[in-house]
C-alpha cells in the first residue's frame, strides 16, 4: 500500500472517532437533557402538589374560626330588651341576637360584627353605643352571624355568605315594622353589609356606616393564614389560598368588593370610618373608595379617619367621638 494511502486511511480513522465522539456526547447530552427536564417537571408536580395540600389546609382552617359568645348583660337596663332568632335569607343559617326595642319609632340600625367575633363587637362596651343609639330614638339589632357566637355552626366566608345573614336581619326587621334601616358593619361585617345593601332597594336600606371595610380581601386572608404560619411566604399562597377558600366556599371572595357594591348602593348615604393605624386597610385604601364614591355622589359620603386607632380600633381609641359620629349621622340622614 502507497504511503498516501495509509494517510488517507490514518486520517479516515481519525475523522471517523472525532465523529463518534460527538455522537456519543451529543447521546449522552440529549440524554442528561432529558434526565434535567423530567426533574424539573417532577419538581413542579411536587410543588404544586405540597402547595395545593397546604393550601387547603390552610383555606380550611381560616373559613373555621372559633366561635365566642357575647358577653352576658350584667347592667340594669333602662329599656327593654328580646333574645331573637330568625333565618338568613337563603335560608342555610338560624340566627341568633338581641332586638333592643326602647321607643315606638319606625328607625333601627343593625350591627353586624366583623370576622371572629360576635353580636357585641365591642365587647360589654357596646352598651354604650345601643344607649346613645337608643337615646335619639333608633332601636337596635345585635346578632351573630353564621359560624359565629350562638349561631349554627358552618364555615366564616368573608361576607360572601354572610350578605344573607344580614338581609335575613333586615327581613326580620322590616317584618317588625320598622320602615328606615341602617347597617353598621365592622371589617368584613362591614363588607357583608354592603353586600346586602347593595341588593336592597331604598326603602329597606337607607344607610350604611361601614368601620374599616377590608378592601383587599386575598391579603386579608393571607394574612389570617400567617397568624397561623408566621414564616409562610407570600408567594404562592397569597393566590393559592384564596383560590382554595373560594373552592371551599363555592364563590368567589374576592366578591366581597366594597367598592363594586358601593357602586350599587348609590346614592345612599355612606359613613366611612378607618384609624390611621389599621395594620390591614391602608389610608391610600380608604381615600380611593372615598374618592371613587365621591365622584358619583356628590356629598353623599364622609370619612371619619382617627389617627392612632388601628383596624376597628376606632370605638375603644375615641369612644365618645366614635358614638357622636354614628349618631350625628343617623340624625342627619333620617331625623
């Protein structure tokens, strides 16, 4: 064999392993590669796994809190007062409160509490406020929402399904006699009762006075979700949790919006009240639902923001203050 030809060959040889060894890396490569894209998508599929497990976890246990009964009534009364039970408007609830009946008027103001709580959302101290109530001729309702105080248990929605405990409230109100009502809700009581507000006409709901209305209601949860898990990042659950609660629910939380159901309320009179300190709704919150109502009602709303107070810290902070306003409004609005 020539000397050319060997080299040819040599060199043959030589192109050919080059060649394997790039098929055998690129093999090895695109095998790895697969290798890298099945853990990535195993690591996903675990992800989502804990987070949708955790999720409901949590979704259920904030839909759940544990229910306090009101405070017994150890003072003497100067006028008298009914232990009431009525169902909510669709019926899923028995409800439980108190009817404060001191005057033969055709005005009432209904109190419907926040999340947690019950009909005397200020404790023993809301004597005060049905007293001054009282004195400028409203009676009064206090009760317990659903999954709340003395009332059937069940699941808290946020005001999603509490909007029917309180237009079972008014039903049972108007079927007293009484022809001019205002809500008082506090946080997502006061998101409930826009909620019914906004599906009354004029002639059942005259007024809302709404004491630290949530506005952003998958943060609210959120954090509700944190007392339980301090060190939980935002990131997913302030989406997943709520996403979950609203599975739970059969709704939509975020439905719960003061400002959409404001827009149905107009032009009805509206008090805002909000401390400066409210670790929940900020002051920019606030204002802007003040505002968006302003502009479409001109002069039919008014803000009451007390600085110090935190979230619906307003009557224990200034309750003197707290009680005038309510009053003056009720006053204004239908004396």
């Amino acid at each position: 064999m020539s000397r050319g030809r060997q080299e040819d060959l040599y060199r043959g040889s030589g192109v050919s392993r080059i060649f394997a060894a790039r098929m055998a890396f690129r093999r090895v490569s695109l095998r790895w590669k697969r290798y890298a894209f099945s853990a990535v998508l195993l690591a996903i599929f675990f992800f989502s796994l804990i987070t949708g497990a955790m999720s409901m976890y949590y979704a259920g246990a904030v839909i759940h809190p544990k229910q306090t009964k009101a405070p017994p009534i150890n003072k003497n009364l100067a006028y008298p007062y009914y232990s009431v039970s009525f169902k909510s408007r669709d019926e899923t609830a028995q409800l439980y409160g108190w009817h404060f009946n001191a005057r033969k008027t055709d005005c009432a103001l209904i109190i419907v509490h926040g999340f947690g709580g019950n009909r005397f959302p200020f404790g023993a101290d809301t004597l005060a406020l049905i007293d001054a109530v009282i004195k400028i001729d409203f009676n009064v309702l206090v009760f317990d929402l659903r999954n709340s105080g003395s009332s059937e248990q069940g699941v808290s929605a946020f005001g999603l399904h509490e909007k029917n405990d309180v237009l079972g409230a008014i039903d049972y109100m108007r079927g007293a006699g009484y022809t001019q009502i205002a809500l008082l809700g506090l946080s997502t009581g006061a998101n409930a009762a826009a909620m019914a507000g906004a599906e009354t006409a004029i002639e059942e709901v005259g007024a809302l006075i709404l004491d630290s209305p949530i506005i952003d209601m998958r943060q609210f949860i959120l954090r509700l979700v944190n007392e339980l898990n301090p060190g939980l990042p935002e990131f997913p659950f302030a989406y997943a949790v709520p996403m979950m609660v609203g599975l739970y629910l059969n709704g939509d939380v975020l439905d719960a919006n003061v400002s959409r159901n404001l827009d149905i309320f107009l032009p009805r009179p509206v008090q805002l009240i909000h401390g400066n300190n409210d670790e929940i709704v900020s002051m920019a919150d606030i204002i802007s639902l003040y505002d968006a109502y302003m502009s479409r009602a001109v002069g039919q709303i008014s803000i009451w923001n007390l600085p110090g107070a935190g979230h619906e810290g307003c009557f224990d902070y200034a309750r003197d203050e707290y009680v005038e306003r309510v009053t003056a409004f009720l006053r204004k609005v239908f004396l």
